[in-house]
C-alpha cells in the first residue's frame, strides 16, 4: 500500500514540475529533529502524551 501511494507521489510530482514548472527542494530534516528532541525526550514523563507520540511514529513507518 505504501509503495502504490508513493509511486503515486512521485508521478503527481513531475507531472507538477513539468505542467507548472514547480520546483521541490530537498532539505536536511536533521537539525530540525535534533532541535526539538527535547521536546520529545519531554513527553516521556507524560505517559499518555507519550503513548500517542509512539502511535504517531508508528503510523509513519
């Protein structure tokens, strides 16, 4: 399911790029997750904020 939607993407994108001239760029998403980590290393004290993060990140993958 996840290999259909990204393939999907992937033509909507150059389809943007060729028919509207977008431009898409690639950023360094690193510094931003080292930045706000704290923040997540903070929900650890709260288990049921914690528990939806787990279940978002679970999502994710």
């Amino acid at each position: 399911e996840k290999a259909a939607w990204d393939k999907e993407i992937e033509k909507t994108r150059l389809a943007a790029v060729k028919d509207f001239n977008v431009e898409f760029y690639e950023i360094d998403k690193k510094p931003f997750q080292k930045a706000v980590q704290p923040i997540y290393d903070g929900l650890k004290n709260k288990p049921r904020l914690y528990g939806l993060y787990q279940r978002i990140q679970t999502a994710k993958n």
